[in-house]
C-alpha cells in the first residue's frame, strides 16, 4: 500500500457545546482526488480549517508527508506544501488580478526588506520566474485577459477561479478546495472541473475537494469520505460510497424523511 | 507678523517636510499594511526624550543619542505590536492609543528622568537650563557655510535646514516606492486586503506587519527628532494626540494610498494650518486673539471636511480603488 500523504487521526473540534468535528480519522494518498462530502453543517469547512492551520484540533494528530501539522500555523502548513482555498472565495479586491498572483509565489528573496536594497538583481530575478509562472497559471484557468483588473471587478465565479490559481502559484503537493463549483456559473464549473482533474493528470497535485453535487463527485473523485454531525461515517471509492446504507440515510433522511431522521437521531 | 515674512516661511517648510516623514510612517503601518496606528506621536516622543536625555545627562554625542532614540521607538513598538499584532486590528488601535498616552504621561510624571510638565528645558533639575541641541546648531551652521559658498548671502540657517529635511523626504520617497513595489510591500498590501488569504499562501503574516509597525516607527523617531532638533525645546504638551491626527490629515488630504501625495498633502497641510493664522484683517480681527485662534482649527477643520466632500480620494488619490469593496 501506497502510504499516505495527509493522515487525520482521532481529530475533534468543539464549538462551546457543538462537536463540529468529532473524533475524525482518514487518509488520503498521493496523487488521488478525494471528495469530502457530507449535509450541511457536517464539519467539512472545520475539517479543513483544522487540516489547514486556520484553526487548532482539541484533540488528535494530523500528519502531512509524515510530518505532524496539527497545531502548527496556517502559513507553516502552506509552506510545507498543503494549500487551501476557502469557501468564500478570499482574493485580495484592491490588487491586479496578477498581483493576487504574484503575491503567492514561494521563494521569492525580495519578501524580505533588505533584500531589495542589498540584491535588487536576484530579486528582479526571481520576479521575471514567478510573473511568467503567473500567467501561465492564469491562462489555466482562463483570467489572463483581466490580468491588470482589480480583483474586486471580478464575478464570483472569477473569484473562485482566480482562488484556485493563486493556490496553484505556490506549487502545492496538495490542495484543499472547499465548494470550488458553488456559485459558479455551468460553464465555469465545467472549466474548473476540467481543471481539477488537469491538475493531478498533469502536475501529479493530491486534490481534496468538498462538493455537494452528487454527479460531480462521482465522475471526478476516486475516493469519497463522508461526513455527518462532525463524524467520518464512511470512505471508500465513489460507487460503493453511492451504496452505502449510511451515507443515503444521512442524506435522505435529511431531505426526504426530516421528521423521521430526528426522531431517530439522539438530541 | 507680516504675510510675506521669508523667514517664517522657511520654518513652516522644514516643518511641512518633517510631518512629511512622519506622516510617511504612518504610511507604511496604515496605508500599506492596513495597520491602525493611533498613538503615532509616541514614536515622535520617545526618539526626542530618549535623544535628549542621553546628549543633556549622560553627555552623550548626537549621532550616537538620535540612534538610541531610534532604537527605542523600535523596543516601543515591539512592546505594543508583539501582543496585539495577532489579535484582530482593533487591538493594535487599543494599544497605540493606549501607549501614545502612556509615553506623554510618563514624561509628564518621571521629572527626575524627563523634566516634567516643564519639558526637555529642565532635564537637569530646577534653576539649570537644559539645551541638547548645541552640537546640532554648530553642524548647521557649518553647513551654513558651505551653502553660502554657493548662493551667497541667501543662506541661512532656517534654509538649510529646510533643504536638508527636504532632501531626506525625497530620498525616503524614493525609496519607499521601491519598497513599496517590491514583493515585500506587495505581500503588506496583501495583508491590508485580507489577512487570511496572505496565511494561506504561506506568508508569516505576523512578521511582516511587525516589520511594518517597526519602520513606521524608525519614521516617527526621525521626523520627531528633526522637530525636537529644529526647534530646541520640547514639553509633554508638543506630543499631544493631535499630532496623530495631523498625520492621518496628511495622509487623507493627499489621498490615502499614493506615495507621492505624501509631501502634497504635507505642503497643504501646513499652508492650511500656518496660513490661517493671517486671519486677522477686517472684520475677524474685531475679535479678540484668543478666539481666532479656536476660530483658526475651526476652519482648519472646516476646509478639510469640505475638502472630503468634495474630494474623497484626496489630491492625487484613485476614485476607482475607493470605491471597490474590500
Ligand atoms: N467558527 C465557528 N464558531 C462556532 N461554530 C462553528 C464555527 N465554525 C463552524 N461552526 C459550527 O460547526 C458545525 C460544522 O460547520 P461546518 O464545518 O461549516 O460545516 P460544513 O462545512 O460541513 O457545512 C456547524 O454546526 C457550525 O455552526
Ligand atoms: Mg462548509
């Protein structure tokens, strides 16, 4: 068996008395795209958030290429390679599209302030290697002709694609998307479907992708882990996922049966 | 005073460059990195007392005095930005006003240290007039000299400090839109957007707005040494939060986010402030001075409140920009 890039072990998260993630354990290997699906309210978001730096487990490890990443903060867990973009997308409104992207370049000497007055000629560098890299990612998906836009001219869709290329600036091993195609318009999603798959197919990138439409899942993901009231309740390959007990009670008790489902389910 | 006196002239335009460098740090903390600073007059004041008291008590040289001062509105920010720089910006704002207050009270009330409520006047105890500023004079007018040498009997000592302050603003300018362009002004900018997206592309954002809140302070440091230099004397009384304010004024009158409109709205300011004063022809000068001087900050304010209305970019600002939402 392959072994596992990120590793969630035994994680919990309360919120003063709700247990958003509670006691969650998988993994997910190298090169694989994951689907985190589950209801709403679930705990995705604070899985990732958890995974991500953003926030602190109450209890349990998370390892990320073996390293233990819990608790270490949002930047450390980037640098190390595990980039995620946000639910909402976050671009940064009063800077170029390009700045946005610029910005996420890892590496670059010029982020520190002396570099720039004591080496300009490698930082302009590294600038000329990064600004390429950009607009090649911006091609991808499909911005590059809003380059020099403010980012706060752009549709929600754009922002979310924008997001996506941003993360990819930093060259992750791994990458955390959180309801990528939300808000999206058809044709956009499409693309940015495309893309993700592009994204392993191409660049060998390890893809974690909550999603709530069913098709989606199914015809990108290889693995699924699902998710309720904070629990993973099942993991495995999209159509045994499709199957199991479990996961159609979570969902169809939600939408179809709600009044059975809370009676069935402990207060 | 006369309208037209050269003299008076050149001493508001060295003090226009100073509140230029001042402003320009409130400008790196506030416009670039989205830092609010409200206690930006502890900077000033901690770089002129610290200054003061080591060249009045200890003897000590300028040079060596200006860069403790310096060097302690560095440990200034250090202490308030460590523990609120990772809070949400509102603590940061606490604490500057917090600490900006604090620096002006202490100053008032350690007169064995500071000179008291009398200032740097009486650093060394009462019936002792206290100077710090004799070195500072000699070397100006030795520069004096050698500006003579090249425009004649023009020279005086009130020129050459304007040219001198002049010739530092434009130096820091310069090399603050370099700064500003750099990948390390544009990972501030960021952090002035939005915090977390910078965190999640792998940027320490603590470090760098405690980067910026100790450049900021450099700044404030310099512009209130220059002020404390220029003038000679100094008391509690000159770092009242006002002077903050004057800063954001600078800031905002030039308009907000651009670099060069930091020595225009300097300009502007200063003319405004100084130039008020003048107001005292028919029928204003019916009444009586102390209240033209209440009637003067009015103005002052109203011109700027008209001034926003008309002009919320500021001089050279970018509507544009202004109206994206964050
Ligand atoms: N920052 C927070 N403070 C308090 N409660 C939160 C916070 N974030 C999430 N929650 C709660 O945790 C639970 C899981 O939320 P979330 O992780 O956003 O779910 P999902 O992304 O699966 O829809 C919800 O009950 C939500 O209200
Ligand atoms: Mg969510």
């Amino acid at each position: 068996m392959t072994p596992l890039l990120l590793e969630v072990d035994g994680v919990s998260k309360h919120f003063g008395g709700v247990a958003a993630v509670d006691d969650a354990s998988f993994g997910v290997t190298e090169g694989v795209i994951t689907a985190l699906i589950g209801p709403n309210g679930a705990g995705k978001t604070t899985m990732f958030n958890l995974i991500s730096g953003f926030m602190r487990p109450d209890c349990g490890t998370i390892r990320f290429a073996g390293r233990r990443i819990d608790g270490a903060r949002g930047d450390v867990v980037a640098r190390a390679g595990l980039v995620r973009a946000f639910q909402t997308a976050r671009v940064l409104t009063r800077m170029s599209v390009l700045e946005n992207m610029l910005l996420a370049a890892k590496d670059q000497p010029g982020e520190r302030l002396g570099m720039n007055l004591i080496a300009p000629r490698r930082v302009a560098r590294r600038e000329s290697e990064v600004h390429a890299r950009a607009l090649e990612l911006l091609d991808l998906v499909r911005l590059r002709h809003l380059a020099d836009d403010y980012a706060g001219t752009l549709s929600g869709g754009q922002r979310k694609l924008l997001e996506l290329g941003r993360a990819l600036m930093v060259a992750p091993r791994m990458i955390l998307l959180d309801e990528p195609m939300a808000g999206v318009a058809p044709v956009l999603a499409q693309q940015l479907l495309d893309h993700i798959q592009q994204l392993r197919q191409r660049h060998g990138a390890t893809v974690c992708v909550i999603e709530h439409d069913m098709d989606v899942v199914m015809s990108i993901s290889d693995r699924v882990i699902v998710m309720d009231e904070g629990r993973v309740i099942a993991e495995g390959p999209p159509d045994a996922i499709q199957r199991d007990e479990r996961v159609i009670e979570a969902y169809l008790g939600r939408q179809g049966h709600a009044d059975e489902s809370q009676r069935g389910r402990p207060a | 005073m006369d309208f037209l006196n050269l003299a008076f002239w050149t001493f508001v335009a060295s003090t226009a460059g100073i509140y230029a460098i001042f402003a320009l740090g409130l400008y790196v903390q506030f416009s670039m990195a989205g830092l609010p600073n409200f206690g930006h007059v502890a900077f000033m004041a901690i770089g002129a007392y610290t200054m003061a008291i080591l060249v009045v008590r200890y003897s000590v040289s300028l040079p060596v005095a200006s860069m403790a001062g310096i060097a302690a509105a560095i440990v200034l920010a250090l202490i308030l930005g460590i523990p609120s720089l990772r809070l949400r910006a509102d603590y940061l704002a606490i604490a500057t006003v917090a600490g900006g207050e604090i620096v002006r009270y202490l100053a008032m009330n350690l007169p064995d240290l500071t000179g008291g409520p009398i200032g740097s006047i009486g650093l060394l105890g009462p019936g002792q007039i206290a100077l710090y500023n004799g070195g500072w004079q000699r070397s100006l007018d030795e520069l004096t000299t050698a500006l003579s040498a090249v425009i004649g009997a023009a020279a005086n000592r009130d020129l050459t400090m304007a040219l001198m302050v002049w010739s530092i603003v434009l130096v820091l300018i310069v090399l603050f839109r370099r700064l500003e362009r750099s990948p390390w002004g544009r990972v501030l900018k960021g952090i002035r957007e939005d915090e977390m997206a910078v965190t999640a592309v792998g940027k320490n954002v603590f470090a760098f707005k405690l980067q910026a809140l100790m450049l900021g302070a450099v700044l404030g440091a310099a512009a209130g040494l220059l002020l404390a230099l220029q003038i000679g004397v100094f008391s509690p009384d000159d770092y009242q939060p006002t002077l903050t304010f004057y800063a954001y004024l600078i800031l905002i009158l030039g308009g907000m986010n651009r670099l060069w409109a930091i020595p225009v709205g300097a300009v502007v300011f200063s003319l405004l402030y100084a130039g008020t004063r003048f107001l005292n022809f028919f029928p204003l000068s019916l009444i009586d001075s102390g209240s033209r001087a209440f009637l003067r900050l009015f103005l002052v304010g109203f011109l700027l409140v008209l001034f926003m209305a008309v002009r919320p970019q500021g001089m050279l600002g970018n509507r544009r920009e202004l109206l994206l939402e964050k």
